[in-house]
C-alpha cells in the first residue's frame, strides 16, 4: 500500500467573494440544486481546501458553501442547504470542457482566470482517485479507505451524465466514485449501511473501497461534532442494467417480468435480513407509531393545501393512517431496523449474468438525516418498489396496470421465500406507507413533471378506496 500522504493547504483570501456572482448565476442550473424556486443572494464558506494551486495550465479548488435564499420575495434571508462543488480554474477552457463553464472571474485572487465544474476534467478527477488510493490528507480533507481491497493508479475517469442528486465518476470500468452534493455533518447512510453489509459478507450491496470526509471544525465558528461524508468509492457493475431501464425495456416488447420481480423481492429480504443482523433492530408501539401517524398526516395536509387535484381524496387517505393508529392503540406492535429508505427500481441493478444488487443507501435527500437513520418497518422499503411497479407501467402507452399487478405480487412471493414472512399479511401498515409514497409523488410531480401527475393520482385513487394493496 503506499505510504499515506498529509499536505497542509492555504486559500487565498477573498476566495468565495470572487466567485459568488458566477456561483448565484451556476448553481440554480444543476440538477442536483434543491434551493429551485427561491434565489440565492449569497454565500457563506464552510470550507476550502486548495488540491492544486492556480497556475497557467490548471488550479482545483474544493469548497463547501452555504446558500442563502430568502423563502419569499423581499424577506429575509434563510441559512440554505451547504453543497460540495469542485472548482477547476484555467487560463480558457479547451473546446472539451465548454459544457462545464461556470465563468470568468473579474476580481479578486482569480482575476483574469476562468472557473469551470472540475468534475468533467480527466486530471481533476484522477487527482481525487490519487488521493483514496494513497489515504491522503490535504487540509481538512481525509481520503480514506479498505485497506483489503486494491484501487490501481492509472484508471481512465468519466463523469456519469444521468445523475440527479448527486454526481458519480467512473474509473476504468472498475470503481465509481459518487459524490454527494448536498452534505451534512454526521454519519451518512449512504457509507454507513454498505459498509455493515460488507461486514456481515453481504453480496447484494457493492462493498465501500474508500470515502472521502470532511474533518469537523473545518469551518469558522462552533465545529460540528461529526465529520461531512462527501462521497463513496465502491465497484462498478459493469455492463449492468439499472431495474427501472430493464422494466420498461420489457415493457415495450410486450414481455412480462415476473420472474424478474420475484428475483428483487428475493435480494431486498436478504439486504433486510443482513442489516437485521449488522445493526439493532427496535420495537415499535403506539406511542412510536402514533408519531409515525402524526407525521404522515401531516405530510398529506401540506400536500392537499398544495395540490388541489388530491383534495378530493384526502379523506380516504387520511383513513389509511387513522386505521394504522387505531390498529396501534389495539396493542400491536412492529420490529423497526435499518432499511435502505428509497428503494425502487431505479436503485437496482442487475449485472449482465442476471445478478442483483441494490445501490444507493442515502435515503429521501430532502429528508433530516438523523430521520434517514432511524430504524423503519421493513414495510416502508416493499412499499416503494411497488410504487415503482406502477411507475413503470404507468410510463407506457397505453397503461399497464395488470403488468403491475403481476410484479407486486411476485415480488413479495419473492420476498416471503426469503424472509419467511409475506409484507401482504401486514395490509394496514402497507397500505399507510404506500399512501404515505404517492402522496410525496403527487407533490413531486405537480412541482417537477406535472405530465406525470395522473400516474401517482391513479394510486391515490387505489388508496383512498380500498385498503387492499
């Protein structure tokens, strides 16, 4: 293994001041910005770390910034969610890089020089590599690692371009590195959980090979008492198709996917029964699950007062809450652990010799993070891949909803083969986590994708008059 690496980094002053008019102007435009809808009118630096002084030919900059974005036009400004940007600095850019443009700064210690997003640049992004493979600690930066597992120099980086939340390097077919954007002191989900599946000899999640952190008390004032997760190094699937890709390429050929479901149902019970096992599993009782009630109830308020299109069925939904609450106050309890908190399709992969895995351990992002790690029914995890079931065959024209059908319940058959208990016999709770989803997916879409309304609208409709899953 080489020899760790410690560098000590200044930043000149008046770093972010010479930035914020092109970062307020950038920001906004990338997919993973959640502050859409409201301005940013400035910025404050949590931290900066110099990875490579400015010099004619390249200057890379890593910094963590809080937004400031007053919640309405005119009012006062509210502390924002603080973000990980890579900024690369260059004379110009070369032809390749103009899609990462950020600007040109006009005053302060970059004066003169151009900005852009680093990520896309090959030697910014082997740089980051460099740095996991040699555990490195450059200012409050700590790249950390596996030391069972061998990451070779030399891999050729390429940046993923279908990320939402976050953004993902490839290396040579052989890692990715996701880096998280939206960040925040404490242990992240998204390493935590890989790395207790790893323990425990889990094969269905890729195993952790290095992270990169932040160290607290990297910014000025109170520090944090827990380090910043910034990102996950872990093996590529190569050649592996992602679920949500693979359902609606069946889809369009008129092929079922049944066995395929039942296959997922399957790996999710054993991701299930592996972080039982890792971390503490809970019991839940009416007083725990009357603030569940509360919370989900809640949720669907805001939602009807923002979406008029689901105020008609807000009645029958709210009764899949008041029917879980009364089951509660009857004396029953659940088991709550550690689940993987946004499963669906999307968030698995199937290698090309049909293996599963499941990625993507974050959680909801918009989500506090101590809500992200609190232990949950397994319920909420089945919940979300039958939603995504409906996705799917809603995608299509014409719908597909006995498709659907099929795939819910060969996934649980699947799941119950593995972990002994059907989710179907537990259709009070069910029903109030599947509720509790499509009503967050009504409010998505009416802000985000409205032609996709109907498909979460078909589902509230389900849900407000049955209590059959």
């Amino acid at each position: 293994m080489s020899e760790a690496v410690t560098r000590t980094v200044t930043t000149p002053p008046g770093l972010l001041a010479s930035l914020d008019p092109l970062l307020r102007e950038w920001l906004p435009r990338q997919r993973w910005f959640a502050g859409k809808g409201h301005p940013v009118t400035g910025f404050s630096l949590v931290a900066a770390t110099e990875l490579l002084p400015p010099t004619a030919k390249l200057g890379l900059y890593h910094l963590l910034v809080r937004t400031r974005q007053p919640l309405q036009p005119g009012g006062p400004e509210q502390p924002g969610d603080c973000y990980q940007l890579f900024i690369g600095v260059r004379e110009a850019l070369p032809p390749r890089l103009a899609p990462a443009l950020i600007g040109h700064v006009t005053r302060g210690p970059l004066a003169g020089l151009t900005v852009y997003e680093a990520l896309h640049d090959t030697r910014p992004a082997e740089l980051l590599l460099e740095a996991l493979r040699t555990q490195a600690r450059i200012g409050g930066l700590r790249f950390e690692r596996d030391p069972r597992q061998e990451i070779r120099s030399g891999l050729v980086p390429r940046l993923m371009t279908v990320e939402q939340s976050n953004s993902s390097v490839v290396y040579g077919d052989t890692f990715i590195l996701k880096l998280l954007r939206r960040v925040l002191p404490g242990t992240n989900p998204d390493l935590e959980l890989p790395l207790a599946l790893a323990r425990e000899g889990c094969p269905r999640v890729p195993p952790p090979t290095a992270w990169l952190v932040a160290e607290p008390g990297v910014a000025p004032g109170p520090p944090p008492t827990e380090p910043y997760v910034l990102g996950v190094l872990q093996p590529f699937v190569q050649g592996a198709t992602d679920g949500w890709e693979l359902a609606l390429r069946e889809l369009a050929k008129g092929e079922d996917f049944v066995a395929e479901a039942r296959d997922l149902g399957r790996v999710t019970a054993e991701v299930h029964t592996a972080l039982a096992r890792a971390l503490p599993t809970v019991t839940l009782g009416h007083a725990q699950l009357r603030t569940m009630v509360v919370g989900m109830t809640e949720r669907l308020e805001a939602a009807a007062h923002a979406v008029p299109a689901l105020r008609p069925y807000a009645d029958g939904l709210r009764s899949a809450f008041t029917a879980l609450d009364d089951l509660a106050a009857e004396g029953r309890v659940w088991t709550a652990q550690r689940v993987h908190g946004d499963l669906h399709l999307g968030q698995c992969l199937r290698s090309p010799a049909g293996e599963w895995s499941l990625i993507d351990f974050e959680g909801e992002p918009a989500r506090p993070l101590a809500e992200r790690r609190m232990p949950q029914p397994v319920v909420r995890d089945v919940a979300g891949m039958l939603r995504s079931f409906d996705y799917a065959a809603r995608s299509v024209a014409p719908a597909q909803p006995d498709w659907a059908v099929r795939c819910r319940a060969a996934y649980c058959s699947g799941y119950a083969e593995t972990a002994g208990r059907d989710p179907r016999t537990d259709p009070v709770l069910m029903r109030a986590y599947e509720t509790d989803k499509a009503v967050y997916e009504v409010v998505y879409e009416a802000r985000h994708r409205p032609q996709w309304l109907p498909v979460p609208l078909a589902a509230v409709h389900r849900l407000a008059t049955t209590d059959l899953i």
